[in-house]
C-alpha cells in the first residue's frame, strides 16, 4: 500500500555571524500516534528527497521522522 507524504520543509537560521547559511528540515508523521521518532540523516552530498521512499514505508509502519539537509544541500 502506497500512501501520500505531506511533506513539509522548514528552515532554521543558526544565531551566528559566522553562519550565514540556513538549514532545511523536514518533518512526516503517520495519521495515527506514531510508535517512535526518527531522525533521517542523510551523507553530506545527501538531500532531503533522495530518502521520501523510505521515509514512506517508516511512515506507513507508523513511525514519524525528521530529516535535515547539511551546509550547502
């Protein structure tokens, strides 16, 4: 069963005058009360949308997940 992600996209402004660069996250949970929390880490060169089939089988065994992208994804 294949069921659709509301994928939602953030983002975090570090307080830094040496950061200038903002983070983007994302956060998915199933419909009912999810049985843990996932964090999605994905490698450097990684970005958010190369893990959402995987992020949709989690979610549909009812865990939530968040996921970030690193510096300059």
């Amino acid at each position: 069963m294949v069921i659709q992600l509301n994928t939602e996209y953030h983002y975090f402004q570090p307080h830094s005058q040496n950061e200038p660069s903002r983070l983007r996250y994302a956060y998915w949970s199933p419909k009912t009360p999810p049985k843990a929390t996932l964090l999605l880490t994905g490698g450097r060169t990684e970005f958010i949308e190369k893990h959402l089939e995987s992020v949709q089988e989690l979610v549909q065994r009812r865990f939530a997940v968040w996921s970030m992208a690193w510096r300059g994804q």
